[in-house]
C-alpha cells in the first residue's frame, strides 16, 4: 500500500528504538529491547513492517543503547534489499547527555532532518492498522484548527485487559464532538481532581477509561522543537499534559484518533510481551502472523489449534498442544509435551520435558526431565538435566542452570556484569543501585546448580523503598507470568474488520465441553444402538453450540471413537456402527489426515503404539481411511509408529501395485 501523492501526508517516520527504563532487564544489559525476538521475530522489524507497508519511506531510528547492533541488524534486513526507495537510518544518541525521550528530542530537534508532518512511534510497537483514516482525520483536522500540534492514536481497550500495562491506564477527558484531547491522566489514583475552569469553557466531555495509548503519534514538523523550548519536558505524557494544560503552551492542541477495530499495542514490559505474543498466534494481529511473515528459508504452516511449524520439523516423537509456534531446525525428543509456547530456531529439547508457557529463543539447549514453567529463555541459555525452571524466571544470553536442580519463582539470571550496566540506556538513571550478586559466593551453585555458570540478577525493586504506588506497578509488571483469562470478546481489542477478518477463537473451555457432549453422544448412540445419522446430528448441533471447527470436531470424534473401545478385540463393532459418519466426515485428504494425527497422538499418549496396525487396517477395510493417504501420512510418522505399521504399509503397497496392474 502507498499513500496518495498529497505533499501534507507525512512521508517520514522516527521510531524512539530506546525505551528508557529497566522493565526487562537483566535481558537488555546486552541487547536492546527493540532486538528482542517476540514470535521468533526481531521487535523492531514489525514496526518497520508496518510503516513501510503503509508507504512510509524516510525512517529514523532514534537509539541510546547497543547502537551498533541496531546498525548491523539494519544493514543486514531485508527490508533494505527489497525497495530501493526506502530509507533507513539509525541516528545513535549521546549516552551521556540523552537520559530521557525529552532529550531524544531536542537532539533531533537540533539535527534539522524533518522536513514536514511525520509519525512518531515507539520500537516495540506491533499493528496492522491502516493509516490513511487517521492520516486524513489529522489532514482535516489541520484545516479546520490551525493551532493543532499532534494527533494521538488511541485504541478501544477495556480496562484489566492484560494488554494494557499500568503505565497504559489512563483517564482521557475529550470533546466527543471534535475529539480534541482536554485532559490526560493516569488512573493509578482513585481520586481524580478537574479544575472548574474546564467544565465552565466546555459544554459537553466525554471522560473515558476504555482507551490505551498506542504512542503512535502524527506530529506537526515543529514537535520537536517544542521539547527544546521547555527543557524540563522529560517524557510524552509529561509532553502531552504540558500542552492541553499549561498557560505556556495553551496555543497550540492535541487530538486523538480513535481505533475500534485494528490492532495495536506495545510490548512495553514483560506483561505484553506475554500477551502480545498470544495474539499473534492466535491471529487477531492478521495478515501479521507467523505463517504470513517470515523469510523463505523459515516459511511456517499453520496448523489446527493455533500451532505453526516449519517444514524443518517434525517433531512426531513430541505432543505439542495448542498456541506453539517452533523454529526452523530444532529438534524435539521423545515424550516432551509443549503448550502455550514459543521455541526459536535451532534449539535442543530433551526428552521427557514439560514446557509451559513460555518463550525459548534461538539456540537454547534443554537436557532431559526437565520442567518449565511461564519462564523467558534467552539464546544459548542451557538448561541440564533433571532442572525445574519456576514460573517468572528468566535465563538470561548463555546462562547454564542444572542439574537435577529447582529454580525459584522470579529467578533471574545473567553473565553480565555491572560492566554492562552504565552505558545501558534500559536502566534507571540510578544504575548503581543495579547490582549482580558475587559470581563467588558459595549459595549460588545451591541455587542454579551444580553446573552454572551466571550470577543471580537483583534489580532495585527488589530492595527499594518507594511509593506504594510505585511497588503495585513493579508487581504488576513482575508478575508477568500470571496466566489471564482469555478474552474471547477480543472485539474490545480487535475484531481486525480494517483488515481480513478472522474467525473468533472458542471459550478456553469449549474443547473440553464439546469433547465431553460428543463421548455421551457416543457412548448413548452406541448403547441403544441409536440411528447413526442422528447422532451425526447431535455431534452437529454441539460442535456449533462450543462454536467448533469442522477439524476439531473431527479430532475429537476420533478420540471419542478410541477412548470409547474398552480392548482393541472390540475395534470392529465400533468401527461398522461409527464408520458410516465418518465416511461423512472425512470425504478429503486434509480430513483423513485429521484422523491420522490423532491417532498417532492417542497411540503416543496412551503407549498404545502396538494396536496402531489393527486400528489402521480396520478403518481401511471399512472404507473410513483412503490408502493413499496411509503411504503419505506413514511417511512423517513417528519411528516408533512406523515400526509398528510396517507389515501393514508393505500390503497396502503390494495390494496398490497389483491394482495397478490388473487396470
């Protein structure tokens, strides 16, 4: 998409790369947070991705910290090679003399390089909105008042909504008719205080608490200049107040620009980061999903229930359940279950390992038995055997814990010493406050384990005395880990009608109730002998009550089906009632395959791996299974599997070849 040729359409885009405060260390003390993986892809690249893609082609980079690994990861994108007409530019700041986003701007202000309107936007910033109606709203808004200096985009959030950190939950006061911004505060307070003057020069404000900051902001060329002017300005929402509330500044206005729809939002603390990347998988940031963004040589295939894996694996010897995405060339041993994850590329995984909501990026190496739980493990960070990883711990770069050892919640560890921490932009200004405890100290190995190597990271929450106000917000985002109900009415966040629409997701729970409805349906249909076509009807009726897929229905038919054989002797007698609906139901090859993969999952899960064959070749007979989808199914199969079915498959070729002959 290209915006039309209007010279009043910002054409140029600052991205604020750094983000001035400490909410992910010990990870940033050695690279930044716009670097940062979030679905096995860098953070900044889906801001690039964005603003290129709605016709941006003059981006600065603004950053503080670790500028050479911006500069190298730019050079090396593809977003250089693939338009010549795109620019790029990382302008590193003076670490010494830019402690603030304030001081970003006044060091751009004095740089000269804007040439008109442009976009502000942070580095962590993931969306799929479509710019032009908050570029036109800005437009004519601009005729209209020729005192406005800023459209703020805000988007339709409810308030506990685990994509809206504390530092996002705001009160907006604003002219519902004209939607200039009237005031602007923080809602960590429970009393709020409005100066009479406000109600005596407005007829009617709307005071809104359903509305998150974006800090995507369309700005007048003059922005940063206005920074210059009041050098004690150290941040946007001090920024932002200044200019709707302060005498000094009172001749110039802000308005916001609503999204009811699109995506947006920022992975401003470990909290979002969570979140954000639950949303990815589950497709509510489309077209900006796995299988739809990423390089050829790393190219995913989405799967049912939210999984995405590349062609490189083929992880049959694992379960991996719903909302996982696994990167290219890692490898997965036998009898590991992976839920609710993200697992880079190139990783090692043991075998009898449970993963749980967590994010393994490039490079980690998980040995056997081992556990973990809501934990962030950074690249090339090894996990030896036997070793627990407890919910909100974080493994920071080429960490080693383990083994046969049980890390406590909140651990936190790191290689990187106190020598990272002054020039590092992600830290509080007070970085000597920031300390690793002694790589010497004897407790450490009863901590992390015999074999560690790292230190145990303590930040100044941990020990500070402020403000009650200030604790709750550093436990809120601490407690990153804490799963949140999932909100199906997603619609409050995105319902993505500015893009292509996508089906929403069914209650947590509906899986477990639909499978319940249809092992009843069964077991009555079976027992009284009831119309087969009827209970195809019942098993309908509730797939569209639990709001079911046709795949998953089909996968839980067949587990149904499995379960509900007491020995495999039986298979037959279930088979010649139950087949005739799945004949129904599995007329093609995507739905054969469905039958397929859950009967090598059951057969995995159950150690029923000798009765595959006979359950196999009963389902062929009865005209559910098609043989040329066995051949192509058994050739991915587990080992194990293959063994088992080996006679098996060599009939079925012999049976294939003599067919072809007699035609």
């Amino acid at each position: 998409m290209r915006m039309p040729a209007n010279d009043n359409i910002p054409r140029q885009a600052v991205i604020v790369a750094d983000s001035f405060n400490s909410r992910f260390k010990p990870i940033t003390l050695e690279k930044p947070r716009c670097l940062l993986p979030l679905a096995n892809k860098p953070l900044i690249d889906y801001c690039l991705q964005h603003l290129i893609s709605n016709g941006f082609h003059d981006l600065i980079i603004l950053s503080r910290a670790h500028g050479t690994l911006i500069d190298k990861h730019i050079s090396e994108s593809r977003y250089m090679d693939r338009n010549e007409l795109v620019t790029i530019r990382n302008k590193k700041m003076n670490a010494d003399k830019c402690n603030s986003l304030g001081d970003a701007m006044r060091e751009l202000s004095d740089e000269g390089v804007l040439r008109g309107p442009f976009i502000l936007v942070t580095g962590d910033m993931i969306s799929n909105m479509d710019m032009r109606a908050a570029m036109e709203t800005h437009q004519a808004t601009k005729e209209k008042d020729k005192d406005a200096i800023m459209t703020c985009i805000f988007k339709k959030v409810m308030p506990g909504h685990p994509t809206r950190g504390l530092e996002d939950d705001v009160v907006v006061c604003m002219n519902p008719d004209t939607n200039r911004l009237l005031r602007f505060r923080n809602a960590n307070s429970k009393r709020f205080d409005y100066d009479l003057e406000l109600f005596n020069n407005h007829d009617v404000m709307d005071f809104r608490y359903d509305l998150m900051n974006t800090y995507v902001m369309i700005c007048e060329a003059h922005v940063p200049s206005r920074f210059t002017d009041h050098f004690d300005i150290q941040d946007m929402d001090s920024f932002i107040k200044g200019i709707i509330v302060d005498e000094e500044m009172c001749n110039e206005t802000i308005y916001i620009h609503i999204l009811e729809h699109s995506y947006a939002a920022r992975v401003s603390n470990l909290r979002t980061y969570a979140s954000v990347s639950h949303d990815i998988i589950n497709r509510w940031t489309y077209p900006v999903v796995p299988d739809n963004n990423s390089p050829p040589e790393d190219q995913y295939i989405y799967r049912r229930r939210g999984v995405y894996l590349p062609n490189s694996v083929r992880p049959y010897k694992a379960v991996i359940h719903q909302n996982t995405i696994v990167g290219s060339e890692t490898t997965i041993d036998r009898n590991t279950n992976i839920v609710d994850c993200v697992i880079g590329r190139k990783c090692e995984i043991g075998a009898n390992v449970k993963i749980t909501n967590s994010y393994i990026w490039d490079e980690v190496t998980i040995k056997d038995d081992c556990v973990i739980d809501s934990a962030v493990l950074c690249s090339g960070a090894t996990v030896k055997q036997g070793t627990t990883v407890s919910a909100g711990c974080i493994l920071s770069y080429d960490t080693v814990v383990g083994p046969n050892t049980v890390l406590k919640a909140g651990t936190r560890v790191t290689v990187a010493g106190p020598r990272h921490m002054r020039n590092d932009s992600e830290c509080s200004n007070d970085s000597e406050d920031t300390r690793c405890s002694d790589p010497d100290n004897i407790s450490e190995t009863d901590v992390l384990g015999a074999d560690h190597w790292g230190v145990i990271y303590r930040s100044d929450e941990d020990n500070s005395s402020d403000e009650e106000g200030d604790m709750e917000r550093a436990e809120f985002n601490r407690k990153w880990y804490v799963r949140h109900p999932d909100c199906s009415e997603f619609d409050e966040i995105s319902d993505s009608s500015d893009s292509t629409p996508v089906p929403s997701d069914p209650e947590p729970d509906s899986d477990v109730g639909f499978y319940g409805e249809v092992c009843d349906s069964f077991k009555a249909g079976f027992a009284i002998q009831k119309d087969i076509d009827n209970v195809l009807i019942e098993v309908n009726a509730s797939k569209h009550a639990y709001n079911i897929s046709v795949a998953d229905q089909l996968m839980h038919s067949t587990r149904a089906l499995l379960e509900l054989c007491p020995e495999i002797k039986e298979f037959p007698k279930y088979v010649g009632y139950f087949g005739p609906m799945f004949i129904k139901l599995a007329k093609d090859r995507d739905s054969q395959m469905v039958i397929l993969d859950e009967i090598e999952t059951w057969a995995l899960e159950k150690s029923r791996i000798p009765d595959t064959q006979k359950i196999l070749h009963i389902l062929y007979n009865e005209d559910v299974l098609d043989e040329s989808y066995i051949l192509e199914w058994c050739d991915s199969a587990d080992d194990d599997i293959q063994s088992s079915i080996a006679k098996f498959i060599v009939w079925l070729k012999e049976a294939e070849e003599e067919s072809s002959e007699s035609d």
